[in-house]
C-alpha cells in the first residue's frame, strides 16, 4: 500500500513521508524546508514506548539539501550532514565554512575531533556574515570519555563553552567503551542534563553501540537515544543494528558514508558511476539517503564538499539500491567498537 502512494519521480524516502505540519514556536528553519517523519515501522512496543503511525502524507515531495528528519524529540536534522574528523584547526574552519557555503546545514564534530571550537567559530562566522539564524546550523558533537557521572556532566558543559553556539543541537555518547556501568552514567549523566538544563542539549544519542548496549539502556528506564550514529555504507550494512534501532523509532546517521574512499575504484561502483553519470561519492551518499540514512561525509577539499553535496538530483533505482547492499563485507574503515565488553 506504501508503494502506491509513492511517486513514480521520486523513489521513497525509507525515513518516512513529507508532510508539513507547523514547527513548534522553539524551533527555527527555513520556510522551504520539508518535515518529514521517522519511517519507524515498529515490529513490537517496548512496554514503555508507543510511537505514531507512518505518516503517508504528501509523499510527492521531493528530498533536496534543506530537507531535514523530525526526530522523536520532536527536533529537526537536515538529512545531509558534513564530517570533520581529521580536520584540524584552520583545515576545520575552512572545511565546515565550505560546507555551509555549499548549502550543508548540518555539521558533526566530537571532542575527540579537538576541533569544537573551530567548527564553532566557522558556524558563528558564516551566520553572521550571511544573516543565517543559528537555528537554522544543526551542530553535534560527542562525549570524548565514559569516565563518570560527574566528569561526563563536566564534559558536556565544556563541550557547551569551546564550540560557542549557545546550546548543542545533538550530543552523542561516541562509543560503547568502558563496560556497563561506564556506559549507563554516562547516558544517565547527558540525560539528567539535558532535564536540568532546558534547551541547552537539544537532542541526545549514541554512536556504535552494539544491540546488547542499546538494550542496556531500554532496561534501565532511562530516555531512549533518537539518533544512533554508526557506520554505514554498502560494504559494511549492519542489517541487524539498524533494524533494531529503527524498532525504537532511532534515526541513523551514517559516519563513513564514502567508505573513506576504500572502495571508490569497486566494479559496481563503477558501473552505476557510469549508468547515473555520478562519480562514486555520490552513488555511495544517494544510496544511503534512500537507505534512509543520514550520511556525513568527510572532505577537506571545496570541489568535493560541494560535489557530495550533489545528491539530490538524481536517484537509484531499488534494484540498485539492492545491487549495493549485496557488497556488504563487514568492512571496518576506521573502529568497531560494536561488541565490546
Ligand atoms: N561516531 C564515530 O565513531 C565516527 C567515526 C568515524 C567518522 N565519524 C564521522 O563521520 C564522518 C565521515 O566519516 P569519515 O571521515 O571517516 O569517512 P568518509 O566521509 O567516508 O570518507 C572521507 C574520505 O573520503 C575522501 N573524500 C571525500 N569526498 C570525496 C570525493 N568526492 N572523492 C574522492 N574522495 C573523497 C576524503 O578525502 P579529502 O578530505 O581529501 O577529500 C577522506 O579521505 C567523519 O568525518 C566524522 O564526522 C564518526
């Protein structure tokens, strides 16, 4: 029934459908953008969750670089994301300055990254100079260290003071180390936080957690992370992750999006390189849009920050789209963290 209200123009988007629908009086974006809505179809309710149903609304629009994904907060995240991991300094600056120029809205830093304040300050730079409200720049970065309950809290407030922004748009725990208790205060920590700082961590989540982590957090009744970000692609599906995660209505955002460039020269990728007359990072970012992913792609480079970001023009169709998952090899581009203790 899904399939019959889709448009034959434009492929569904697997995060759900396009409807507009009034923005709450907090929030900022711009007046084109498209809501659209977790394509959470759920396999069965934890006893304490309930969500809407699949919203099957003005399926016709069409995803461009203003859409954005409404999470289960209620918050709104541009489906296109720029990375910046290994971007330094004046390399981060630039690189996310070339990003918002290019039409991104999006960007993902982490302490780890030791470039908050950069990517800070580019975001700060470009909406003032370009009149952008700051509401309309979706800013995330991550906690560094599974270290305790108040150094996490401490953690996040720094967070907070290096990037400038105001307030964090979503705050991820980045991984799963440090087993059990490590993990749950630190979620306890960011969630407490978030309560007792209203608006200052707009959106909260995690990032390569295992299923036996996520289901840590579901049995300790704390609030459930809306983004689980993770490494997705077509050489690496983890079928079983999302799946789960999609189950608790948990938006995924995809790190790694072009396989770090590991893969570019791949037949396959090749071919529909040639079949679409898109060069391989754009086969990849558009295979995990209709994945329903939010990619995050990484570049340090103009030409390509732009070119990644040409995505919206074209789509593959869902026999390629199949074609690409079939590569799947578990390949870890950078760390999987995903079974640790
Ligand atoms: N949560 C986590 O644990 C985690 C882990 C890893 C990454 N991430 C996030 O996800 C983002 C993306 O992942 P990633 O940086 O690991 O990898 P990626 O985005 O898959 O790939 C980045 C690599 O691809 C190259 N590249 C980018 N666009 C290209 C193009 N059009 N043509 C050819 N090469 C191109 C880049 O080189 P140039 O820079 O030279 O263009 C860079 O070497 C990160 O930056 C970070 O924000 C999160």
């Amino acid at each position: 029934m899904r399939s019959q209200l889709l448009s034959a123009v434009e492929p569904p988007h697997p995060l759900g459908m396009n409807e507009e629908r009034p923005e709450k009086a907090c929030r900022s974006r711009s007046d084109s953008a498209l809501v659209i809505f977790a394509y959470a179809q759920v396999a069965f309710f934890h006893h304490h969750l309930s969500f809407p149903p699949i919203r099957q609304v003005k399926a016709m629009d069409k995803l461009n670089i203003e859409t954005k994904v409404t999470l289960r907060d209620e918050y709104q995240m541009p489906v296109l994301g720029y990375g910046t991991y290994e971007l330094e300094g004046n390399e981060a600056y630039e690189g996310v300055l070339s990003a918002l120029e290019a039409g991104y809205r999006h960007v993902d830093s982490a302490t780890w990254y030791e470039n908050e304040r950069e990517v800070g300050q580019a975001i700060l730079d470009f909406c003032r100079t370009s009149g952008t409200p700051r509401g309309d720049v979706f800013y995330t970065t991550k906690l560094k260290l599974n270290n305790g309950y108040e150094n996490v809290k401490k953690a996040v407030q720094r967070s907070l003071d290096v990037c400038g922004l105001g307030y964090i748009d979503l705050y991820l725990v980045h991984g799963p180390i440090g087993g059990p208790e490590a993990r749950r205060e630190s979620w306890r920590a960011i969630c407490d936080f978030q309560k007792e700082h209203p608006g200052l961590l707009r959106s909260v989540g995690i990032s390569s957690f295992g299923i036996r982590h996520m289901k840590e957090i579901i049995e300790s009744g704390l609030p459930l992370p809306v983004v689980h970000q993770i490494d997705l692609h077509p050489f690496m599906t983890r079928t079983d992750i999302v799946a789960f995660s999609k189950q608790y209505g948990i938006v995924m955002q995809a790190w790694g999006p072009l396989v770090r460039g590991y893969r570019f020269d791949h037949p396959t990728l090749a071919k529909l390189s040639t079949k679409y007359e898109k060069d391989a990072a754009q086969i990849l970012l558009r295979y995990s849009l209709q994945k329903g992913y939010v990619p995050l792609p990484k570049s340090a480079t103009k030409q390509r920050i732009i070119s990644n970001s040409k995505i919206f023009d074209f789509s593959l169709t869902e026999e390629d789209v199949a074609v690409l998952d079939a590569l799947d090899e578990a390949l870890v581009t950078d760390w999987d963290p995903t079974d640790c203790a």
